[in-house]
C-alpha cells in the first residue's frame, strides 16, 4: 500500500468519526490529558498546563467554541 491509498484510507476514516459523533467534554478532557506537558506555549502565548488546571468553566468554554466553530463552518472541513 503507498502513502497516497493510506491517506485516503485515513481521509474516509477521519470524514466518517467527525460526521457521525458529536464531541463531547469528555471528548476534549481525553485530548488535553493526552498532551505532553513541560513544552513552550504556542503561538497564542498560552501553556498546556494553564488550560489542564484551569477547572471546569475553562474547558466548559473552549467546549462551547469549539462546539460553535463546528456548527458553524461544518465539520467536514476539519
């Protein structure tokens, strides 16, 4: 199997967990959690560890626009 028929394969996979599921918070605790910490902030100046300590209203707030950003522009474009 070449590069090109393992990125289709990872395409259609891909296409079909994000139009058939709804994340959830529980979906995005799971993808903080599985961050690596000690790493330098991104672009936007913000460290892994603040939003991983951050509480509840935190994650509750990045669910919600993320959860919007989806609505919003479809979800097939991610």
């Amino acid at each position: 199997m070449n590069t090109k028929e393992k990125a289709e394969i990872w395409k259609e996979y891909s296409d079909k967990l994000l139009n058939t599921e709804e994340l959830t918070t529980e979906d995005l605790k799971k993808a903080i959690r599985n961050l690596k910490n000690n790493k330098a902030a991104g672009t936007d100046g913000i460290h892994l560890e603040l939003i991983q300590y951050g509480g509840n209203k935190l994650l509750n707030r990045m669910y919600e626009v993320v959860r919007q950003t989806w609505e919003e522009n479809g979800k097939k474009q991610y």
